[in-house]
C-alpha cells in the first residue's frame, strides 16, 4: 500500500484513501508504531461520499477512532487537494460533524464545529476546569503560564473524564498551550482541537480577542478565530514524504 505521511504544526499524521469501510484500528496501530511502523500520533483514512468531497475514518496512535481532530483535518484537506480528491475550499464528513476547508499552498485554514461547553465548574489539583467539546472533549485550566505541566495529574484527569487535557496561559498577547492527549496518552507538540478549546475559553473569560496567534509546546505559531458560532484554525501543513508500506497478509487496508 502506498501511504503518505504529513506533519501539522506538531502532529503527524499516515494518511492514504481507499474505496472501501472497515476497521482499521489495527492497522492504525501497526502503522503509529514509532520503532516498528511508520511512526505517527494518528492514521486518516479518506473514502469517496455521495454528498461531500469526502468522508474520513481518524485513528488515534493506540487504534482507537476519534470523532475530530483539527490538525489531522487540515492535514487531510492538503491530502486531498494535492491528490485531487477535493478542491478548495472543500467540505468534508468528520465523525464529529462537516468539517469546511480552505487550501492555500501549505497554509491551510479548518472551520471547526461549534465549540460546546459541558461544565465550567471542575475543580482539581488546585485548579478549575472547563469541559469544552470542540469535537472531541477537551478540560481546559487557564493558568498565568504554562511552564510546569504536571503529566501525572493529566493522565488522573483523562481517566477521569475520558478527556483530553489542556493547560493553557496568555503572554505576551499570544495563547501558549500544553495538551495531554487520549489515544497517545502523553503529551503531544500541539492539538488543534485542544487550542480551540483553550482559545474558547480565553475568548468567553475575556482575556483573547476574536482572532489570536497560539503557540503549542512544539512551537509553531497557528491562527486561531472567531467565525459566527463556529471557530477557525489557520496553520503550516508539510507533505514529508510517501512511502510503500507492506501489511502482514491478510491484514485489511
């Protein structure tokens, strides 16, 4: 099978396209692999749809499928208007709802669904948290900095709510953010579903205006805004490279 592997701002990503719907978790897991795979925090698979420019299957690292995720979306939106699966801008089916993307060479801008806010009154660890949905679900503490992420409260956390976890701080006029994520189980270089959910909630707290620059641990500057009830994230994606893969046999692809 040939696959191709992309990078957006911290995440990356196999992705290839097929015709037919199945399981892969397995496979996910055989390709995220970091020392016997490919190596990657998630799989996207892309397949034909009768009503959009395509519909998607996302799997996490561990093979376990997830509804949304904003890197991994403008990652297949490239995907897709490189290989001539979509123009631009397109409209493709999430497990999370219709995802709307625009390409502009290697910049590539996802509208986001509405962002829902579950419950603003979580207190943990000496801190209050927001269970925002943004797709998937994110627990999000506005904090004065980022500098110390406590991995160990995170993965309490996570078990806890079956959420993602963000820590998240303004500086400078820019929006730092630290994401523990489900699936890998670890912190990640950047989540673009959790930076909206921090970006939400920095928003309605008044301490971000309708459009900012967020900086994820891997330090890549994104664009984060307001649109209408929805939310855009704006950011480089980069094509490194494709590659033949080969599965064990009968292992369905």
């Amino acid at each position: 099978m040939t696959i191709s592997k992309y990078s957006a701002s911290g995440n990356d990503f196999v992705i290839f396209h097929t015709f037919v719907k199945v399981d892969r978790s397995t496979l996910a897991r055989t390709l995220c692999h970091r020392h016997e795979g490919v190596g990657a925090d998630g799989l996207v698979v892309l397949l034909p749809h009768d009503a959009y420019d395509f519909e998607w299957q996302f799997y996490n690292a561990d093979g376990s499928e997830a509804a949304m995720c904003g890197n991994g979306s403008r990652a297949a939106a490239h995907y897709a208007y490189s290989n001539g699966l979509a123009g631009s801008p397109m409209r493709f089916l999430t497990g999370a709802g219709v995802i709307e993307a625009e390409v502009d060479g290697n910049i590539v801008t996802s509208e986001l669904t509405p962002p829902v806010i579950v419950d603003r009154e979580i207190s943990a660890f000496g801190k209050t948290w927001w269970l925002i949905d943004t797709g998937v679900p994110h627990l999000v503490a506005l904090l004065e900095n980022v500098e110390t992420f406590d991995l160990g409260e995170a993965r309490q956390l996570r078990e806890r709510y079956n959420a993602n976890v963000n820590i998240a701080a303004v500086e400078n006029g820019i929006l730092r953010v630290r994401t523990y994520e489900r699936g890998v189980e670890d912190e990640t270089l950047a989540c673009g579903t959790g930076m909206a959910a921090s970006f939400h909630r920095a928003y309605l707290e008044g301490a971000a205006g309708e459009k900012m620059v967020v900086v994820p641990t891997g330090g890549e500057k994104l664009e984060l805004a307001k649109k209408g009830e929805t939310l855009t994230l704006k950011g480089e994606v980069r094509h490194t490279f494709d590659a033949k893969f080969y599965t064990n046999d009968g292992e369905k692809i």
